[in-house]
C-alpha cells in the first residue's frame, strides 16, 4: 500500500492506495472529482523527492504528496 496526501486547498484526507506506479495512482486519483481538477498542475513527492516520470515505479510503504501551486507574499 502506498500513502497519498493532499496538501493546500485540495481538501482530500490521507489516503492508502494498492498501485504500482504513479500512471496507476492518477488513473484512481482522477476518479476522485475534488482531486481531478488540480492533478494536471500539481507537483508530485515521493518519499519528499520531487518526480516528473510518470512510469515512476512506487512500493509498499512509499508516501506520495501531491503538491497544488500556490502563491506567497
């Protein structure tokens, strides 16, 4: 199992989800309306790195962020 959190205005609660990789975790994660519309314009952490490669394997026990854009001052 892997964990996803949503930070910023996503609204979602922690999750645990069975996936392989990250075009598994978007394939469930875009079945999730609240989620859907921020997905294409997040960034993605695994285990607090950054990734941009959507074949990105994930195993049992990684913790996925998934980071919206935001604006500071």
């Amino acid at each position: 199992m892997v964990s996803v959190e949503f930070l910023g205005p996503i609204g979602e609660k922690k999750m645990e989800l069975d996936v392989k990789n990250l075009v598994e975790l978007k394939e469930k994660l875009n079945t999730i309306e609240s989620v859907q519309k921020w997905l294409s314009m997040s960034a993605l952490a695994i285990n607090d790195v950054l990734v941009e490669d959507i074949n990105t394997p994930l195993k049992d026990g990684d913790k996925v962020v998934i980071l919206p854009p935001v604006c500071g001052g």
